[in-house]
C-alpha cells in the first residue's frame, strides 16, 4: 500500500499550504477570465474557443502544481527520506502520479464551470463522457509530468524542463483533449474525432510503461 | 585508455572524410549543373535536395540518440553517452537547416514562409524539445547528466513517429506522403541522400574523436591524483 500512503503523504503536504492551493485556484480562474476576454465578447466558435480554454489553462496550473510538489518535496527531504524506505520505486512513482493526479482533477473540477459558464457552452448529458476525456488527459498530464518532475529533480533547468519541455512532449494528448471536448460540446458526439480516444490512451499507457523503466534509473542518479 | 586513438579508427576516419567530401562535391555539382529546372516553381525547387536529405539525417541522428540512450542505461558506458550527445547536436544542425530550407520553399511553393501545417507544426516542436535537450544538458554539470541525457533522449523520440505519420493522422497536409520524383531528379535526391548521410558519419566521428581525447586525458588526471594522494596511515 506504498503507492496510497505516498499519495497520501503528498496531499497532506499540499492541504497544510492553504496559500499555495488558494495561488492555484486564483491562477486556474484568470486564465480562463484572460482567456474569455481575449476570445470575446463574440465569440465566433464558442465551443472549440472554450474546449481551447480549459486544456490551456489546466496545463499552465498544473506546471505550477507540479513545481510546488517538487518544492515541497525538496525543501522538507521527503524524496531522500522516500528512497530510505526501500520500497518499491514504481510504487513510490505510482503514489505520486496519483497525487498529482488527484490535485489536476480538482483545478478541473474549478475550471471547468467557470469556462461553461463564461463561453456559455455544454450540456449536462455530455457531462460523463467529458469527465472520461478528462481522466484520459489527466492520467497522461500526471504519468508524464510526474517523471518530468522526477527529471527535473536538482536541476538549474527544471523551469526549462516542465515549463518549456512537458507541453511539446505532450502534444498528441493535448490534441487530443481539446478534439473531443470540442466535439462533445459542438455536436454533443465524439464520434467524429473517435480515434483520439486511442491515441490519448496510448500516451497514458506510454508514460506510465516509460516511468516503470526510467524512474529507478532516475532515483539512482540524483543518489 | 590512452589519448592515442586505435589505427583501424583513423584508417576508417580517413575513408569516410574523403567519401564524404567527395559525395558532396558531386551532390552538389549535379544539384547545380544536371537536376532539371521544374516547370512551375523554377530554380528554387531544387531546395528539395537540401530540404529532403536534411530532414531525413535529422530523424535517423535523433533516432540513433534514442539507441544510445537505452545502450546507456543498460550499460552505463560512456561511449554510448557520448554517441547520444554527439547524434543530437549534429541532429539539432540539420534540423535548423529544414527548419530554414522550409520556409524559402514554402514562399515559392505555397506563397507563405510559414504555415500551421501537421508536419511543419510537428518538426518544430520536435526542434524545440531537442533544443532543449542541449540545454538542460549544458546546464547539469553532476555525474547525473549521462543519466538524465539518456532518459530525455529516449523520451523525446516518443514525437520522431508523429512527425513521420503527421501528413497521414491530420488532414490538410501540404507535404506529400511519399516523394515521387523519376528519372534525373530521382538519382540526384538520392544521391543528396547519401551524401549527407555520409558527412554525418563523417562529423561523429569527429565528435567521438573528441570525447575519446576527452574521456582519457579525464582517466590520466584521475589516476595521476590518485597515485599523488598517499593511503592514509602509511608512512614512507
């Protein structure tokens, strides 16, 4: 149960900093208020300029999510005291991926309201099968920021690494998000742009499969 | 290991630089004095013969960083270190040079120097994340960098098969899913090919021969401080 106590470790960490989360709650909601006015008043394609709205401002929250879990981490030594365990690395991967995981669903949760509402777009029955596109890109966004992070770990370039380096990497998925939010709530379908389904779940299985290889190779070196 | 580099290397060494330079002479002499001129666009077509083999080098030096990189976590070599950093800056080169061939093409040809186009748009943010390889690499002066080195190479190449398959996966590709090109213009382009395909040995090696001086006058200064420290509780 390393990968629970890990995750729950990482969230309690985050939950003491009310500064921090109220930071990111803030930074979520005016980028999508920057974002609306730069779009608006008229919007011309509110649903694609809204689908484009809510995976922009969720990837730039969640680099400041990331960063704080990396400081978090450094600043109180919980990353050296972690491989003092001996557990498992995968498993310690595991637990942070779903730290972060568990952090980017909450900005969404944020996010996402305040765009329908702003953009004026979305249905409630395209609800479930936009919290499954949400799972599918936030799996991927946690997987592979998550080793990112770990990359980055010491670095003088990790602002480089996350912020400069993650997005790039991420494209397919990012694609692939914005496609089928866009065809949720222009069409109320996704069976137009079905085959970003596969691919955004290749990400995810891709960075998850990268992380079990790379992520010991990755503790031993910042030994 | 010595600075002395083996003979059969600088035998090989030799070999590849003058094929090198002698393909290129003629690539380029045939580019300019045999390719025919095309009918529509004229003399600044033959930017294909510089475009084309550039891009195709970038993607074999990224892909054989990406070899390097799993040779290197599994072995923990150097060599295999310095192959994948080696690969990538002559990589990183020419795709600066499809990244600027690119565009005078695109002016002639599309009548605009940049377009939000699939492969256009998946080769430059493969430039930026190789760029950035370069650079969080300068940056780690640790004996982590080989590690982090590797993993960033492997990681990177997941786009290397999204810019191969992007004029397939989007529609409203400008760029052709196969070069079908006959006769002369054919023969010259792969004779391009195989010129710059050669340079790029060529320049690795130059590159290795490098790290190899590197690496060794490193294992002399390490063995001369070691025989300079006396063992602790030993007395002359």
């Amino acid at each position: 149960m390393t990968l629970f106590a890990v995750a729950a470790k990482d969230l309690k960490l985050h939950a003491r900093d009310a500064r921090y989360l109220a930071t990111l709650v803030l930074f979520s909601a005016a980028l999508v208020l920057i974002l609306s006015v730069a779009f608006g008043p008229i919007f011309r394609d509110p649903a694609r300029e809204a689908s484009a709205t809510v995976w922009a401002a969720l990837f730039f929250a969640g680099i400041l999510g990331l960063t704080r879990a990396l400081d978090l981490e450094g600043e109180s030594g919980g990353g050296d005291a972690l491989r003092l365990t001996g557990s498992d690395p995968y498993a310690l991967y595991l637990g942070k991926t779903l730290a972060n995981f568990l952090l980017l669903a909450g900005v969404f949760v944020l996010v996402l309201p305040l765009t329908a509402i702003f953009f004026d777009v979305g249905d409630l029955r395209v609800l479930p099968a936009l919290l499954g596109v949400a799972g599918l890109a936030l799996i991927g966004y946690a997987a592979w920021g998550t080793l990112f992070a770990a990359l980055a770990r010491g670095l003088k370039a990790r602002e480089l690494l996350l912020s400069v380096l993650l997005f790039p990497s991420l494209v397919p998925l990012w694609i692939g998000a914005v496609k089928l939010t866009h065809a949720l709530w222009d069409g109320g379908s996704i069976e137009p742009v079905r085959d970003w389904v596969k691919v955004m779940a290749a990400m995810d299985v891709l960075g998850l499969a990268l992380a079990a290889w790379l992520y010991e190779l990755l503790q031993e070196a910042g030994e | 290991m010595t600075a002395q580099l083996p003979g059969w290397w600088r035998m090989c060494a030799i070999g590849i630089w003058a094929a090198a330079g002698a393909l290129i002479a003629w690539s380029l002499w045939s580019v300019a004095a045999r390719a025919p001129v095309e009918a529509v666009m004229g003399p600044v077509q033959k930017i294909v013969y510089i475009h084309v083999p550039s891009a195709i080098v970038t993607l074999l030096a990224f892909g054989i960083t990406f070899a390097a990189g799993i040779a290197y976590l599994a072995t923990k070599q150097w060599i295999w270190d310095a192959v994948g950093a080696a690969s990538c800056e002559i990589g990183m080169v020419f795709a600066t040079v499809v990244m600027v061939t690119g565009p005078l093409w695109a002016r002639s040809a599309w009548n605009t120097w940049w377009t939000w186009e699939p492969r256009l748009t998946t080769f430059f943010i493969l430039w930026i994340l190789y760029m950035g390889y370069h650079l969080v690499r300068a940056s780690i002066r640790s004996t982590s960098r080989r590690t982090v080195s590797a993993i960033m190479g492997v990681v990177f190449f997941v786009n290397l098969p999204i810019v191969w398959k992007s004029v397939e996966w989007w529609r409203g590709s400008l760029h052709p899913r196969n070069v079908t090109m006959t006769g002369e213009m054919r023969e010259i382009l792969l004779l391009s090919m195989a010129a710059w395909l050669v340079f790029y040995v060529a320049v690795l090696e130059r590159r290795l021969r490098l790290e190899w001086m590197r690496e060794a006058a490193l294992s002399e200064a390490d063995a001369a401080a070691s025989a300079a420290v006396p063992l602790k509780g030993v007395t002359a």
